[in-house]
C-alpha cells in the first residue's frame, strides 16, 4: 500500500526531473538531458530508433539540438503514481520542429530522493 507521503514524493521528484530535463533540452544541453536518464535507461524515439544507456541517449538529444530543435514543451501531462518508487508520464509535446506524444516515460525514485528514466517511449509526428 502506498502512503499519501510516498506518492506525493514520487509525484514532487517526477515533476522536478521532468522540469530538469525540459529545461536541458532547451538550453541545448544534450548532457543535463542524458543525466536525467538512469545508466541503463531504453528510449525508443519513434521513427529514429531505440537507444540503450547515457551515452547513446545523450547522443540522440545532441543531434536533435545541433539539427536545431528547441523550445520542448508539454501538452497536458498526466502522471500516474504506479507505487512508492515508480511513476509514469504521458503527454503530448511540441517544439519548433516536430510534435508527438509520449507514450511512457517510467520514472524511478533513486537512492537520494530524485528520479530518472528508466524508460522513455515517444513518437515524433513531423
């Protein structure tokens, strides 16, 4: 059973790595992006492919970033608290390039309180 104090963590740490990564998206920081991701992390980008750990996630967003995509924004998130550690996000999204949607993203509660992505599920639609 999930306590009201649990969830309400899970939710507060989601909703600040997600603010975290949005704004290294938008900064240009494709290494803050990458850094909100846990070491193992799977990001299926639809259409580009799939992408296994920090380093090859971090470079999916720099390339995005040097093609000149920017200004990520979120439309109308929805979080779901699935337990004391983990929660996922859906939502569409919007930049100055492409839009689509997320399909999941599955945050994890780390060891000091913050989450990261253990999986990242999105579609660009053009």
């Amino acid at each position: 059973m999930v306590t009201k104090e649990q969830q309400a963590a899970v939710l507060s740490a989601v909703k600040k790595a997600s603010a975290q990564w949005q704004s290294a998206f938008n900064s240009g920081d494709a290494v803050g992006c990458a850094a909100q991701y846990e070491a193992t992390a799977v990001m299926h980008a639809r259409p580009f492919g799939t992408f296994t750990g920090t380093s090859e996630i971090q470079g999916f967003w720099q390339q995005l970033i040097d093609d000149g995509f920017a200004a990520v924004e979120y439309v109308d998130p929805k979080i779901e608290v699935i337990d004391g550690k983990n929660a996922v996000l859906t939502s569409g999204w919007k930049m100055n390039k492409a839009s689509g949607v997320i399909h999941k993203e599955l945050w994890v509660l780390q060891e000091d309180g913050s989450a990261k992505l253990r999986e990242d599920d999105f579609e660009a639609k053009g």
